[in-house]
C-alpha cells in the first residue's frame, strides 16, 4: 500500500520548525529569569547593605574589601573548583548539543535503542518505558533536556559555595542517573561486548560522581583523604576493566571477521557524518586494528592496568605518572575509538574519556594541594545580628550575586522540567507526529456522496440515515495485514477520546477490496480487531459496481498489489458534518504504525471531529 513501511525523517522540516520554535520561546523565558536575576540581585544587595549598615554591628566598608573569604576561613579547594567549572562546562556543552535540530526525532531510533539493543531485555523493557515519554511528545522532551542540562552547569558554575553549590552537585546527580539509566542503559554495563574502549560504564556516571563530591559538605576537601579515596576507585576501575578487556572470546583478541570488536567499532565510528580529517583518522586506525588486532589489544589490557596500579597507589609519583599515562591514553581512545562522541547530528555529549578524565584530575590535585587557611579574614560575629542572613549578603556583594543567579539557573531548570513533567502524565501523543507524517489537515466543504450499502452485522446504512452526527468515514481492506487494521484502531482511539461526544458520532470503512466484497469479510475484520466491541463502528460493503461507484466519488484509487491478494488504495480520511457535508480530509497513512504515530493521528482526527461538531 502507498506508504506501507515508510517513516518521519529525523529532519522533517515540520518536526525541525516546531523544535526552534519552542526553544526560542523558552529561550524568552530564560532572558527575562536572567533579567529577573540582574534586578532581583542588585536590590536584595542594597536592602542587605542599608539593614547591616543600620544595625551598626559591623563596618560594611571594611569588610566589603576582604571579598570572597568573609566568614569561612580558606579559600575553595582547586579541585572542588576544577570540577565545578570543568562539569559545569560540559553540562552547558551537553544542552546545547540536545539542540540539535535531529534531537526530537532522532534521540529514540539513534541514540537510546541501539543504546540498549544489546542489553538484557529487562533493560530494553525499562528504557522502552521511560522512552514513551520522548516518543508520544518528542519536541517538549527535546526541549526540556536543553534547559534541565544548560540550567544545571550554569548552577554548577555560579552556586557559591555552601548550600547552594551541594544542591547543584545533587541535581547533576539525580539528572545524571535518569541520563544514565534511560539513556544510556545503564552505560553499557549489561551488554556483552562491554569495554572500557566503548565508554563502559557510561559518560554520564563520572557526572553523578562528581555531582556527589560536589554535594559532600566542604570539610570534607580539608585533606587528602578524599583525593585518595577518588584516585583508589578509579585505579580499581581501570584495573577491572583490563580484566574485563584481556578476557577471551570476547571478540578484542582479534582484528578481522564479524566478531573483530574494535575494527567493527572503529569502522563504524568511521562512517558518522564529520569532517575528512576526522573519519580519516578514525579509518587509518580502523585498518591498523584489523591487521593488530591482537597487538592492539594486548597495548591497551596493559595500560589499563599499568594506569589503575598507579591510580590505586594514591601517592604522589605513581598518581602523576598515571594521570600522564591515563590523559594520553584516555585523549587517544577519545579520538581514533569514541571518535569525539558528538559527531552525527545526534551527539548528545562528548562521551566517556573527557569526564572520566577530570575526576582523574580532580583526585589528583585533591591529594596533592590541600587548601591552606586564608589570611585576609575577617570574622562575621562581630555583634549581635552580624551573623545574619542579611550581613551575609552585605558584606559579600559576590555572594549575593552569585546566589541570585544560582536560583536563575535552579529556574532555568524548572523551565525544561515542567513541561516534561506534564507530558509524562499525557497518555496521548503529540499532534506533531501526525502532522509530520501526514501533512496537515485539510478543511473542504462540499457535499458527501451519497451511498446505500450494509454493514457487518447486515443493517442497511444510508448517509441519510447517518444525519445528524458527525461521520469519520475512511476506506479500508477486510483482507490486509498491514496499515488497514491499525487505521482501523486509530479510528477506535479516536473514538474513545472523543468521550461523551463519542455518541454523536459514527465511525464508518467502506470496503475498498474489489476481489472480497461479502458481508462476511467486513464481518470477519470486525471480529479480528475488536472493533465489535465499537458500538458506533459500521464496515460497509455493497456490490462492486456500488463501490467501485463510490471509489470514484471519493478519489480513492484502488488497484491490484503484483503477486498477491493484498490491494493497494488510498488511505484518506473524511470528517463529515452532520448536515452531510464532508468539512476535512486527512491523510491516514500510517507509516511505519508506531505506538506513538497512531496515537497522535488518533488525537488528530478526535480534534478534527470536536471541531467539526462544534462548527456545524
């Protein structure tokens, strides 16, 4: 049939339009929070500085000048500040790389389904539930991860430090684990062919982790313990994963034929849309695998565990040497395996390497630069409301300003959270889906053929006799396999949208096979897809010359599939009045019949209907 296994493009110009649109309309939103931020700001820091200059507690000039380090005593740890900036940057590059204009259509079928193809089923199961969501409304869920994920590294980075800041390690976290279960199936961690190479366990979980060491209270940054504990864990990280990668049968042994792990990979990586340089590289290393394949392996089980024994030592010399040795090794895989991780159009984040990479750096300096109590102090306490709130923000203008804009970007968050939040209780698809595979609606007001003909059960159906509701009518085959019986439960979603109005109107087929025109084909299509249970439901059939009369009324072309019984037809739509005229024609080919494209086109003919009864 025309359209019979056909799809929407990941860059269906309807889909792209309706995608920059919603983000240049949240992007007002996020303008004017930013606004909110600069005044909001500026006059909490005047009314803070008129209340502490009136308490007459302390002198505001004097400590004004001491900026950043009133009250606490040491400065910020380097490596808490490493990984606040350095995370906070790729949680802003993450959300801007989600704003890719194939993200709505393309994040399903691209990234998260061969994401979990070769897991377990019962993760496929557990992402194919949480992708309902981006699947039934794809331009808000693409939205939203722009702003939850530009919204956090802006909080990361501006949050000062306390409170604010451990929240804003706590949001990377919860955010990281949805990205990580959903996304990225658990990083990979259950599939077979699992390897350090192919981003196991997962970009987003060095995320969560430096999230977590984010949200740990700032004491805990006063000694080297916690640079230890970090470099310990990631030492046994790279020391299981050169266990996991030196283990036979596995397919990283060898460089040629279907199991060759790493020349399939970096074949394939090859291949992704980039420039030249690129993909020439990612080629050159892909034929040096294949011709060592076993060379090359036996290089990367043994840096793996050379940089883990020199991470678990968590002492000075042997953590530097296999942070040089890691960073080449991590920069290389980055490159020639991982290829960059943002190429294609679908690239939502520079995959594993580079996070994993600043943790590494990160525990590094946290063992090794422990930070020294700062000199230049000046103690709040001075009088009895000096330790307010209010002096709090007096006496640090870089606090105040930092904590209004760490409540923007907790805002700019809520911007992208809410509207998803509201989706995901929406059992219905977007109209979007329908529209980008179908086209739009298309309104008409001309007179309905008329026609005399039965139904399955055998009563004699007139449009006459219909007058007085409206008609969804449509033309379908009782012996087809393949779009008739899901346009035929799209007619029945439609139906059971509609509610209480859902008694004002018929939902008619007329049959369109000229070779299967008994009542007992309509009949038998009836009973199979259960629309018998469809009180409003009528399968029309007639003689042929009766059909092939309407088939020409309606502009429905009908005709003989090679090879078989199947008959190719149009699949059209009517909506019609109940004075008996048609008001709309839709396109109802379903396409490739998805959950989420019957949904949508059945929230479009319901629509369709409802206005209709409304207008006429």
């Amino acid at each position: 049939m025309p359209g019979m296994g056909s799809g929407i493009n990941a860059n269906n110009p309807l889909v792209v339009a309706a995608f920059h649109a919603a983000l240049r309309h949240q992007a007002l939103v996020v303008l004017a929070i930013a606004l909110l931020v600069l005044v909001g700001g500026n006059v909490v820091r005047a009314l803070a500085v008129r209340q502490a200059a009136t308490s007459g507690d302390v002198n505001v000039a004097t400590v004004v000048a001491a900026g950043e380090n009133v009250g606490l005593g040491r400065s910020e740890p380097t490596a808490r500040r490493l990984l606040r900036f350095a995370f906070g940057g790729l949680w802003i590059l993450d959300g801007l790389l989600q704003g890719q204009s194939a993200m709505p259509l393309g994040m399903m079928p691209q990234v998260v389904k061969p994401a979990a193809s070769t897991s377990p089923v019962w993760v496929q199961h557990l992402v194919e539930v949480a992708g309902h969501v981006w699947a039934f409304h794809p331009v808000t869920a693409a939205t939203s991860a722009v702003w939850i994920q530009i919204g956090i590294g802006v909080a990361l980075i501006v949050a000062p430090r306390g409170l604010w800041s451990r929240v804003a390690g706590g949001a990377s976290v919860g955010w990281g684990l949805v990205v990580w279960v959903f996304g990225e199936a658990f990083g990979g961690i259950f599939a077979p062919g699992a390897s350090w190479e192919f981003g196991v366990p997962g970009a987003v979980i060095f995320y969560c982790l430096a999230g977590a060491l984010l949200a740990l209270p700032e004491r805990a940054w006063s000694t080297p313990r916690l640079g230890r504990a970090v470099l310990r864990v990631v030492g046994a990280f790279f020391l299981g994963m050169a266990l996991l990668q030196a283990w036979p049968g596995r397919g990283f042994w060898i460089g040629n034929g279907p199991d060759a792990q790493l020349a399939s990979m970096a074949t394939s990586m090859a291949s992704t849309p980039q420039p030249h340089l690129f993909s020439s590289w990612v080629s050159a290393f892909a034929g040096f695998a294949t011709a060592h394949g076993f060379a090359a392996n036996l290089f990367v089980v043994a840096a793996l565990a050379v940089v883990g024994a020199g991470l678990l030592a968590a002492r000075r010399l042997p953590a530097a040497l296999a942070l040089a040795g890691g960073g080449l090794l991590c920069v290389a895989d980055w490159v020639l395996i991982q290829d960059f991780g943002f190429f294609g159009g679908v690239g939502t984040d520079p995959n594993s390497m580079i996070p994993m990479l600043l943790v590494i750096a990160a525990g590094y300096v946290a063992l090794t630069r422990v930070p020294a109590t700062a000199t230049n102090v000046v103690a709040l306490g001075a009088g009895p409301g000096a330790s307010s709130s209010w002096d709090q923000l007096a006496l640090r203008p870089a606090y105040a300003f930092r904590a209004a804009a760490a409540a923007g970007a907790f805002g700019v968050m809520l911007v992208g959270a809410a509207p998803v939040a509201i989706a995901s209780v929406n059992p219905h698809a977007s109209t979007i889906l329908a529209l980008a595979q179908d086209g739009t609606v298309q309104p008409t007001d001309q007179p309905t053929p008329q026609f005399r003909l039965v139904d399955q059960s055998g009563r004699t159906v007139t449009l006459a006799s219909l007058r007085g509701k409206a008609v969804a009518l449509t033309f379908l085959d009782p012996v087809c396999t393949s779009d008739c019986p899901i346009v035929a439960q799209e007619f029945r979603q439609a139906g059971q949208l509609l509610g209480r109005e859902d008694r004002h109107v018929e939902l008619v087929a007329i049959d369109a096979n000229p070779r299967y025109t008994a009542r007992a084909y309509p009949a038998a299509f009836t009973a199979q897809e259960g629309m018998g249970k469809v009180p409003n439901w009528r399968y029309l059939t007639g003689s042929l010359p009766q059909l092939q009369r309407l088939w020409k009324a309606f502009g429905v072309a009908v005709s003989y599939e090679p090879g078989g019984a199947m008959i190719g037809h149009s699949e059209i739509a009517y909506v019609i009045g109940p004075t008996g005229t048609t008001r709309a024609i839709l396109n109802a080919d379903p396409g490739q019949g998805s959950t989420a494209t019957m949904s949508s086109f059945a929230v479009t003919l319901a629509s369709t209907i409802t206005k209709v009864l409304h207008h006429s």
